[in-house]
C-alpha cells in the first residue's frame, strides 16, 4: 500500500448536512465542527429566537446556513425540511437524527399514554420520518451518512424514564436496520450514545430545580452533578464537542468502512461490554 498520498485532515467541502436540533447544545457543536469542515446546513428547531442566534455565530464563521422553523414532531414536518434543503443545495449527503430528549419525566407506574406517545414522537418518529423522506436524496450522495444520537440509557436503563430509554433503544436497532439495508447505496449508517453532557439544557434544569426547591443554584448544581459523575468512571459530564467530534470523523472518508455501530461516548458509564 502507498501511504505517500494519504490526507489525514476531514474535508467535507460542499457536503450538505441537515442537523435536527442544530439550534443548541449536543446539535449546535454538530453543526458547527461539520461547518468548519466545510459542510453547508441545514438545521431544524422549533424556537426562532434559538435558530437565529445559531444563524447568527454560524455565519459569523463563514458557514453556510438555512434555518428550518418547524416542530419535527409533527408528520408534515419532515418533507418541508427535505424540501427547503434541496431547493437550497440541490442535494444532501450527511444526515444528522440529533432532535429527541425528556418531554415528561416519571417512573413507569407515573408515565401515562399520553406521556409513553409524545416521547415516542419525538425520539423514534422524529427521526422515522425525515430518515424516510432524506433516503432517496442520500442515494444520490457520493458520501453518504445518517447518524442517529440515541443514549447511553439505551443500553443500560436506569430506575426512572422508561419511555425515554426504550425508544432510544429503538434508535441503536433502527441504525442496525437501515446500516443493512442501506448498504447496497453506500449509505452508512450510525449511532453514538452520550453520557450526560453539559448543555444549555442541562443548565436550565439546575437553575429550575433550585427556583422550585428554593436551595442555593450552586448547591444544586454540586449536588446534580455528583449524582450524574459518581456511576461515570471519568467522574465528570462530557462536552458537546466530544460528541460532535466523532461526528465529523463518522461523516468523513476516513470512516469509510464503518456502518450499523453504535458508539458510547459517556467517560465510561456503560458497564457492558
Ligand atoms: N445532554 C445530554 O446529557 C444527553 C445525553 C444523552 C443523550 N442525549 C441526546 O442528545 C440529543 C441532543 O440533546 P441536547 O441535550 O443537546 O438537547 P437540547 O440542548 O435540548 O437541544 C435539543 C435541540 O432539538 C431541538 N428540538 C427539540 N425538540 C424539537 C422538535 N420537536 N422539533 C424540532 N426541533 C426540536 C431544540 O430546539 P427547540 O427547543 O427550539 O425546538 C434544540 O435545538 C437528544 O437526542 C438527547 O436525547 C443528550
């Protein structure tokens, strides 16, 4: 083999990439390092006032950008957000399923249907449907990808939230699904699950649980987070670009021979092997 010519750095240069939920934490720093390397994208949030800040720093870095207003959630979202991507960039390579998270929080005998239904929406059909309507776009890519974020819950479940940990669960059986029957197109196909990263979400729970319990935000905050790095053999949170980073190497040549995994990312959380 000549190792003479081989290019160690990512180049995604012209590459269109659609981010779920690139308007903050986990999925902001996805579309910010695929930007650095050269990705045009297209990302998708429900608040405007969160999507345009991202505009904003995004732009900022000379990164292409279009914004898609719509609540993925619901089943004429997707085809709108393939839609305006197309019309923009005429194509799309690099699909990112990073939209899901906790819409109610309980313990199995707690969570109601309605509460098992709207995660189910918003974990599993989220990404269902867009998957769906990018499919035939992504067999025209040269470089094609689809990564799912799902979590380390899927894998290992804790006591509580049940319908969060189950459908994220689907998400690594989904992945393995479309990796097999995708691979004809070249299409690969990936999960990563993160442990609990730092994100403005996280932070806006702190600052929530101290208002409702009345207790110091830097007590809750020590407390939170001793709860969350004491079972994490790393004994801390990650960071979203830890997350994104694998991103950016999945999404380039390099990872040209990896499909159907799924990676923890999560300082060691998950005990399996
Ligand atoms: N943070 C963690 O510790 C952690 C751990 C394991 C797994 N994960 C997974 O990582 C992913 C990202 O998590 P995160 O903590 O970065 O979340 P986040 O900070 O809450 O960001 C979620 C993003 O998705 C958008 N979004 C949420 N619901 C949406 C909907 N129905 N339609 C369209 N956009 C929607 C949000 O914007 P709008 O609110 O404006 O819609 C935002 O851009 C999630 O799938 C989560 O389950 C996170």
């Amino acid at each position: 083999m000549n190792y003479k010519n081989q290019n160690y750095s990512y180049n995604l240069k012209g590459r269109t990439a659609i981010i779920t939920g690139g308007s903050s934490g986990i999925g902001f720093a996805i579309a910010r390092i695929l930007g650095f390397y050269g990705c045009n994208l297209s990302i998708v949030g429900r608040e405007p006032k969160k999507l345009n800040l991202s505009k904003k720093k995004l732009k900022s870095l000379n990164i292409k950008i279009i914004l898609n207003n719509c609540d993925l959630t619901l089943p004429e979202s997707a085809p709108k957000v393939i839609e305006s991507t197309i019309q923009e960039y005429k194509k799309i390579d690099i699909l990112i399923n990073n939209v899901g998270g906790l819409p109610s929080s309980g313990s199995f005998l707690d969570l109601t249907d309605e509460d098992w239904i709207q995660s189910f929406q918003l974990n599993l059909m989220s990404n269902i449907r867009i998957t769906k309507a990018a499919i035939p776009y992504l067999q025209k890519s040269k470089a094609p990808r689809i990564i799912n974020i799902s979590s380390f819950v899927a894998k290992q479940p804790g006591n509580f939230n049940p319908h969060y940990s189950v459908f994220k669960a689907g998400i690594l059986n989904l992945t393995k699904h479309l990796s097999n029957i995708l691979a004809i197109d070249k299409i690969l196909v990936n999960s990563i699950s993160p442990g609990n990263i730092v994100t403005e979400n996280w932070n806006d729970y702190i600052t929530k649980k101290s208002e409702v319990e009345r207790i110091a935000r830097i007590q809750i905050e020590k407390q939170e987070n001793k709860r969350v790095t004491e079972p994490t053999p790393l004994k801390r949170m990650g960071k979203p670009i830890e997350i994104a980073s694998l991103v950016a190497f999945l999404s380039s040549d390099q990872a040209a021979f990896i499909t159907g995994e799924n990676f923890n990312i999560d300082g060691g959380r998950v005990k399996t092997i």
